[in-house]
C-alpha cells in the first residue's frame, strides 16, 4: 500500500504551482511560508517577484522600491519573467516642461513592460494620469492586463503627456479608475470632463469613482448643454459619487454617459439627500446588489427619511447595505425584514458628531440577536459602541463580546468616538468658566493646568495622554425630557492596543479558519474633512482619530494571537506588532534583543 503522499514530496514547480496562488490571495503568508523549511524557501523564491512597488526618483533619475532603492535585479531574467503584478506609486516629479527626466521615466517603464513576460495588472497610483506611450506599450506586450488608474493632481501636462486621457478611455486593458478633485484647484471642470470621458468610453471598465466637492444643479445644468451626450457605457458595474446631490438630477445627469440600470453598486456620499432620489431609483436602479447612504440629519428631513424608509423596503434584495446616521431614519426591523436573507456585509453607524443629538448610537443586545437571527449568510458587520471610559475596558463590553461570536463573521467593524466632543465641551466649559465674557483674545492660556492641560496638549490621537482629564457630564433636552450624557477624554494608543487585542482575541481567537479581521475606528476615518475643534486660543486641534486593525498571526502555531496595526493622522503614523511580542515584559525584551546583536 502505497504512502500517502506529503506536500514537501511534491516537485518544486508544482509547489511554486500553489504558493503563486497563495501569494497572489494573501501576499502576508508568502512572507511567512518562506521560514518554514529550506524548500518551502527555495519554492518561494521561484515567485517572490511577483509584486512589485515602483516610484520615480527625480534627483537619481531612476525607478526605486518603497524604501528608496533600486532594485538590483529589477531587469534580471528571473525578476521579469516572474513579475505579474506591479505597482507605481507616487514620487519625486519630473520636469515640469517634459524634460529628458520625464522620457528617462516613461522609457525605463516601456523598457520593463515590453521585458516582462506574463503582466496579469499594472496599478497607476502616482497621481497623474498614465502616459499615452506607456498605455500603448502595456497593450501591445500585455493586451489582457489589468490597468488600475488613480489621480489625485491636476489633469496631466500636455507636455509631459500627449493625448493620456483619450489613450486611457480607449485602452481595452482599464478596468478601473478613480479620480479625486481637489477643492482648490482651478481645473476641477476639466478634471470632470476628463473622468466624464473615460468613463464613457473605456471598454472593459468595471469600477469608476469620482470625488468632488459641492456639485450642484445648475452646474449640472450648465455642463449638460455644454457637453453632448453620448452612447452610455455597458460594461461598468460599479460607480462611486463622493460630493454630489443624492437626487434624481445626479441619475439623470449621468445616465447620458453610463447605463445606469446595469449597475451593481451606486454609492453617492457628501452631499445634500433629496426625495426625489429614491423614487427614480426604485425605476432606473433595478440591479443593485450593494448600497450605501449617508443619511445626515443637517439634508434629511422628514419627508426625505419617509422616502428612505420606502425604497429599503420595497428595492430589490441586498448583498451589502451600508447606512450613515440611520437611526430615527431606517428602521431596523425594515432592513432586516427585506434585505437580512441575503446580506453579506451590513453597515449601521452613527455620526459622532450626533452623539448629543441621538444618545442610543449602539445595537442593544436585543436588535444583535436579531440581526444574527435573521441575516444567516452576513460575513461583515458594522456598528457602534459607546466609550466608558477613556481606558477601554473589556469587561464593560463583555454581554456585546459574547453575542457577536456567536455571529460567523469573517469582518468585524467598530466604530467608537475620538473623544471630539470631549474636546469641544472641555474649550466651551473652560471659556465660559474663566471668561464669562466669551473674549477668547484676551484670556491668559498661561494659567491652564490640570485638567485644562487638554487646551494645550494639542496632541494627535495617536500621542494623545489622557493624565489628569475627567469625563464632562451634560444634560440636554432629549424627546421631552432630559438626558444626562457623559463625554470622555480621547483614549491613548497604549489602551487602544490592548482593547483590540481583547476584543479580537475575544470573537476570533478560538477559530483557525478565515480572515478573521476586528477594525476599530476612533472618529469617522472615512471623512475627506472633519469638523475643526478649536482650542480657546484659536489654534485647531490635530486630528484625533485612529485606526486600529487587528488579524491572525502569521505563523500556525501561534493561535489565539494576532497582528496589530494602528495608524492616525490619516496614514502618517503607524505602527505594527504582534500580541505575543507585545505582551512581554521590559526584561524579556532586552534578553531577546541582546540575543539578537
């Protein structure tokens, strides 16, 4: 009877066969299979060039990695015939007039295409549009890649790039592009007609975001008689609005360049809700399978939240539903009555701004059990918890802990507040106690201490220090009585580690299988701006907000633990660790380091 046969017996192809799948899924576990034993090495480096980061380094007039050096074997046989995914990502700009540093960039980027063997995408992320020769080439070598295109700049110089938003509307190769108009520059219509174009024309685009800021009708209106309509699109299948009208307009306006009625997601954020929207929805919108609505309280009224409530009820079964400033909106029986069959990912969080405004943010215990109950297929799940304290602790949230591990999930997403209103309460309380007057001028900040220390800290979230700051309690009128709502100092990045280890540890660390991913957020991640919140002496307060993310460990035999990442300031800081080096002590630490050198 023949052995049954092992995976380190099979052939070295076949085994680079299978960890190329796995590093195209899960680039992280690449990392970890090539420390297992010395074969598994030796089949990883068969496919370790699979993904590759570039960006163009003006003053050494080359492409460099992520880290500012050039890849030695960049152009290596072995290098380019494994290379499938690559990535260019913002750098050191070239000459403003398409000097030779721009054509020395454009002609190394041909020269690695036309090199390279089996591209199977090429993500465009330096903030320009592609070049025109550069999107020719990767037709030419690589006619069934995948192009990627984000642009975040000015429209691209003609200069520098000849004709780079027709060749990008005609490349059979786009299959997606995004485009974010700054507010503040002087060519933001010319940015829309360029996106208006592409979006049109490009024959294999399935994903198309567009950011802008304060669209309005009559300029719909105005661009509507200025630009001719054309035959709509059929192929895209999933459109991204950030900044216009959720209102019938916006549809009618975009259905002259896109069929609509073949779209499987329309997410249209940031800006003002009208009723009209939804009844020509329920019409033209009839595939959607994904829906996303911020229903702010300051552009949803009544009668606009009794048209809301409507189309959930009556559109077509979801697959995700994701729903801003729901409550007193949407009813929860609603969604789930409708949509909870068929649901994978539900999204339900308020603003924080909203937290004195609607004071029962969370899901209670109850409406958890019936979410769970009625939705057999969700995966990921979106909600709120309120802070009880600026520390964190696991034990308040133990009877929420217990309910969602009993959901299947494979994504948890926990919003909690920044401490923002913490922040403006605390200014307010400290102006009105010691300056009766409301004159911010001529108040002497010198004398701040103790718990005033907050009005200059001025630390971001994630260097916040809590010291010496107490929560502020406050009574406001709420439904025809009142409210007593407590506020908590932002919570420090020690704390916030260790809750989302709890926390993970708590829904997933029994399980072995799956993503198994906890995000925590601290404030609206998400928000292209944020309300200011002013110290009293006029100074605006950093960004408070963080991210923490938490996943498995790498490694198979450390069950239980997890990978902890936690950023604020919009990406600027980060950090990364993992809960079993993190939970030990100063003393274990320096032993290990003092092995290591």
């Amino acid at each position: 009877m023949a052995s049954p046969t092992n995976i380190v017996d099979l052939e070295i192809e076949i085994l680079a066969d299978i960890f190329a799948y796995v590093d195209d899924t899960s680039p992280e576990t690449t990392r970890a299979i090539v420390l297992v034993n010395q074969y598994f090495h030796d089949a990883v480096h068969l496919v370790q060039y699979r993904h590759r980061t570039l960006k163009w380094c003006h003053d050494r007039g080359t492409f460099v990695n992520p880290l500012g050096r050039r890849p030695k074997d960049l152009n290596s046989p072995t290098s380019l015939r494994g290379l499938r995914h690559l990535t260019i990502s913002k750098g050191q700009a070239g000459s403003a007039s398409g000097g030779p540093t721009v054509s020395r960039a454009v002609d190394q980027l041909k020269d690695l295409l036309s090199h390279a063997t089996n591209l199977k995408s090429l993500t465009w992320n330096n903030g320009h549009l592609p070049p025109s020769e550069v999107v020719r080439v990767l037709e030419e070598y690589h006619p069934q890649c995948q192009l990627k295109a984000y642009c975040d700049r000015k429209p691209t110089n003609p200069l520098t790039a000849p004709n780079a938003d027709m060749a990008l509307a005609r490349s059979p190769c786009l299959t997606t592009f995004e485009m974010h108009n700054k507010h503040d520059t002087h060519s933001a219509e010319k940015c829309h007609r360029i996106f208006q174009i592409v979006v049109n024309k490009a024959p294999s685009l399935r994903l198309a975001s567009l950011t802008s800021f304060g669209i309005n009708a009559p300029q719909m209106e105005r661009w509507k008689s200025r630009w001719p309509e054309s035959k709509p699109s059929t192929s895209l299948r999933h459109f991204s609005l950030d900044g216009w009208p959720v209102a019938a307009q916006t549809l009618d306006y975009w259905s002259r360049y896109i069929d609509i009625a073949l779209l499987e997601t329309f997410k249209c954020t940031r800006g003002p809700l009208h009723a009209s929207y939804f009844a020509k929805a329920a019409d033209v919108l009839r595939g959607l399978k994904h829906v996303s609505l911020n229903l702010s309280p300051w552009s949803c009224p009544p009668e606009t939240a009794q048209a809301v409530e409507h189309y959930i009820a009556t559109c077509n079964p979801l697959w995700t539903l994701s729903l801003w400033s729901w409550r007193g909106k949407v009813s929860l029986d609603t969604i789930l009555q409708q949509h909870g069959p068929t649901l994978r990912d539900l999204q339900l969080h308020m603003r924080e701004e909203e937290m004195d405004e609607e004071p029962s943010r969370p899901l209670s215990i109850h409406e958890l059990q019936h979410v769970r109950r009625a939705c057999p297929m969700l995966k990921s799940l979106t909600l709120d918890l309120d802070r009880f304290s600026s520390e964190l602790k696991s034990e308040d949230y133990q009877e929420t802990l217990e309910e969602l591990k009993l959901f299947n999930l494979d994504e948890l997403q926990v919003y909690l507040d920044s401490g923002m209103a913490y922040m403006q309460q605390g200014a307010l309380e400290h102006i009105d106690d010691e300056d009766p007057e409301g004159d911010v001028e001529d108040f002497d900040f010198e004398d701040l201490d103790g718990e005033h220390a907050i009005q200059r800290a001025n630390d971001c979230g994630g260097t916040f220090n809590q010291d010496d700051l107490s929560p502020t309690t406050i009574v406001r009128a709420f439904h025809g009585g009142q409210t007593e709502l407590t506020f908590h100092p932002p919570s420090n990045t020690r704390d916030i580690e260790r809750f989302v280890a709890e926390v993970w540890k708590y829904v997933f660390g029994d399980r072995v299988t799956g993503p198994r991913q906890v995000h925590l957020k601290f404030g609206e991640w998400e928000r292209k701006e944020m309300p200011l919140v002013f110290r009293p002496d006029g100074a605006a307060q950093k960004d408070l907000r963080v991210w923490a993310k938490a996943r498995p460990h790498d490694r198979d035999d450390k069950k239980g633990e997890c990978e902890i990442e936690i950023q604020c300031c919009q990406g600027k800081h980060w950090r990364k660790f993992t809960t079993d080096y993190w939970a030990r002590t100063d003393d274990e630490l320096m032993m290990i380091r003092a092995e290591l050198n």
